[in-house]
C-alpha cells in the first residue's frame, strides 16, 4: 500500500507554521507498515486542491489531507474534494450531535457556520472529532481513481492526531499487508562523511527492503535504518542485522539504538550509577543544565548550575583565581579546570562539567577565533579529569548548542569507559 500526505493551508507555504502535522503522520504510518511516498503543501485555491488530490489519488492507494476543513471561506477543501468526486453534501447527525454538544458546553449560539462543520461528502464514513467539531471523512473514489482512498482531517494538530489514532491507523493497519521495522543508530564525535566512508561496505550490501539513511542536525549526525517487507520475523531479522553491523563497526560513537537523547543516556548512566553531576557555563549561558534538567527525573541525579558570564562571577561564584583570568584569558583551559573545580567543591557533586569560550558574532581574535571552546570535566575522587579546546563552526546559536553537545559527549565517553 502506498500513501501520500497533502497539508493544505496558505501558511505552510508563506513559512508562517511548520508543517508538523505531515511529520507526525508519516511516522505513525511508518509504524503500521504503510509507507509515505510523497509530501505535498498546497494553497487555499480550492481549483489548485483539487489538482493536487487528483495527481496524488492518480498514484497513491491512500491519499491522507489534514487542513481546510474548518468554517471560515478560506477553509476549501471539503467543497474541492466534492467537486472532483461528482458528489453532494449530506449532513451527519453524530457529527451535528457533537457540535450542539460542544457549542452547548462553551455557551455558543449555534449558527450556519457550525452546522456546516458536521455536513459531510456524500458517502463518507466519518471520522468523529473528539477534539474539535469539523468532522473527518473516508472516501473510497472508485472508477477513475481505482478505488483509491481519501481521507479528509482538520489542521488542528491535536484533532487530527486523535482522528489518527482512534480511527485511521487501526482501519489502515487492518489493510496493510506490509510490515516496516525502523531503528535509529544515534551518534556523537564524528561527521556524516566520516561515517558514511567507514559503513561503505555495509550500505553496498544492504538486504532487499532495508534503507540506511544520514540524518545530520546542528550537533552530530542520526541513522535511521528502515526494513520494509511482507513476514514479520524476515524483517526484524534483515533489519538487525544491519544494526548490529553498524554498531559493530562504529560502536564507539554510537550511544544509543533508540529513540532517546544524549542527555537522556547520560542521566539513566548517572542513574545507574548512583552519582550526580553539576555545571558551571559561560558561553552556553545554561543551555548544558538545560539539556540535563530536560529529562523527567533528573533531579535525582543534577545538583545544581552556576552561570558566571563575567569574570567577577567567576571568581566571587566558583572562586576561580583573578591571576589565571589575567594570565590565560577568560577563554582558556586553565579557567575552565578551575571553574570545574570549583563547581565541584561548590556543589558536593561526583561530576562537574565547565564551559568557556567564544560563541560570536563578536570577541574573536587569531589566538582565539569565533567558535573557540575550553570544557572541563571534574571527578569528586580525582580532581579534574580532562580538559579540551575545540573549535566550532557557525552562528552563535549553533555554537551554544554545538558548546553543549561536545561537552555532555565528554561526559558520556568518560561514563562508557570508566
């Protein structure tokens, strides 16, 4: 079975939202084993929806639309998609009942424009709303598009995702005959090209069905490995397969085969441990205590976070020593052990993390460029354990973020090896 999405709306072209609705449906079509093939943003013009729905109906066994579907005259999808089948309008009654009802509850006068919101396409199955009052439709478009499917759902993202949930994954899954596994390899310290010449024999000899994908974001560098297929077991065998080889050959950057976040993979090490960690930032302003403190149930493992920008801060919070600023700069390693240490003593931790360099526009120099990071890492029982400068490469708020990742990698490195 192959399907397509068609988001409809004038502000996913103009930038003015992210299309999330399209992503949260092709994973979650993913996971029944129907494959998306094509994503499509078209306008409000209800001619330009028509022409969409029927080169995608043309194709696709599923066509799946969200947007255009509410009261206002902007909102043309219902009447393209009856147009293009030759077919009237019809009003639901679940569908009116669940209107009054919600208009009821809000002490809203009902009006035309709400009654139009439980009229459907002639033959529909209608998809309830339970988060909202446009009613959803199944439609089977027989003779000139093949029986193909297509299925109608608000933009509201909360409401098509129930509609999804409830009602339109368990009917597609009962139709699918195709079963997709997909798991993510998540790394960290090496770059997409280094990665792709070390598994080059591995991708060469992918099984029938497998794809292995690069998914570079602003810190590092995902693969998703993705089997598609009829059996079940052959699946999940030629797709282990593959994960295994990868981590075999690349396991020392790989720190999960899941969906889970570095910071995520350093709290349940943490955890496991039983130690704790805290932060003292300047360049990242926080972020890293952020990140940390991101995870439901850090607090059983992070202390606390110091953020000393200045170089007051940094001697009256940290009791890092004015005559190592002076000498070395603000930006340098032996700052970045001392603010460790202090952190350490400060805050009683078995880990503390610093950060201190040049996220830009300004304050770089030849000796110390835009992108420049000292980190350090301290251990309660040994003092400091390592400190690094390392070089970045982009704005300031890449930088920050690029500052963070490279720091928590320290700590994860220093967790799978000790």
């Amino acid at each position: 079975m192959r399907s397509e999405i068609v988001s409809v709306g004038d502000e996913l072209l103009k930038g003015q939202r992210v299309n999330t609705n399209a992503a949260f449906m092709a994973e979650a079509l993913a996971g029944i084993g129907v494959p998306v093939c094509r994503v499509v943003a078209c306008s409000d013009d209800e001619a330009e929806i028509a022409a969409v729905f029927a080169e995608s109906l043309e194709r696709a066994d599923m066509v799946l639309v969200t947007g255009g579907l509410g009261p206002t005259r902007d909102d043309r999808t219902k009447e393209a998609a009856r147009h293009l089948l030759g077919r009237g309008l019809e009003l639901s009654e679940e569908a009116f009942a669940n209107v009054v009802s919600r208009a009821g509850k809000r002490g809203v006068e009902m009006t035309e424009l709400l009654r139009d919101q439980a009229m459907v396409i002639e033959g529909s199955h209608v998809i309830a709303n339970t988060k909202g009052t446009a009613a959803g439709m199944m439609l089977c478009c027989p003779d000139r598009f093949q029986n193909h499917f297509l299925v109608l759902m608000p933009g509201v993202p909360s409401e098509m995702k129930a509609m999804m949930e409830l009602t339109v994954l368990p009917w597609l899954a009962a139709l699918s005959d195709t079963v997709i596994r997909h798991t993510p390899i998540k790394t960290v310290g090496i770059g997409e090209s280094t990665l792709a010449e070390m598994l080059v024999d591995i991708e060469d000899a992918l099984p029938a069905g497998t794809t292995l994908a690069y998914l570079p974001h602003a810190a590092g560098v995902n693969l998703m490995i993705s089997t598609l297929g009829c059996g079940q077991v052959e699946v999940e065998r030629d797709n282990r397969t593959v994960v295994e080889a990868i981590v075999q050959r690349a396991g020392k950057f790989v720190y999960a085969t899941k969906e889970v976040s570095l910071e995520a993979t350093i709290g349940e090490m943490l955890t496991t441990r039983g130690m704790t960690v805290a932060v003292a930032e300047s360049c990242t302003g926080g972020l890293v205590a952020s990140r940390l403190t991101d995870v439901p149930g850090s607090s059983c493992y992070f202390l606390q976070g110091f953020v000393v920008y200045s170089n007051q801060a940094k001697e009256r919070s940290l009791g890092v020593p004015g005559e190592i600023i002076d000498r070395f700069g603000a930006v340098s390693e032996e700052v970045a052990r001392a603010m460790a240490v202090g952190c350490l003593e400060k805050s009683g931790a078995d880990f503390a993390l610093s950060t201190t360099g040049i996220a830009g526009p300004a304050g770089g120099s030849l000796e110390k460029p835009l992108g420049m990071l000292c980190l350090a890492i301290a251990k309660k029982t040994s003092g400091v354990m390592l400190s690094k400068t390392l070089f970045m490469h982009g704005d300031r708020e890449m930088n920050k973020l690029r500052f963070s990742e490279a720091v928590l990698r320290e700590l994860w490195e220093f967790l799978r090896l000790g």
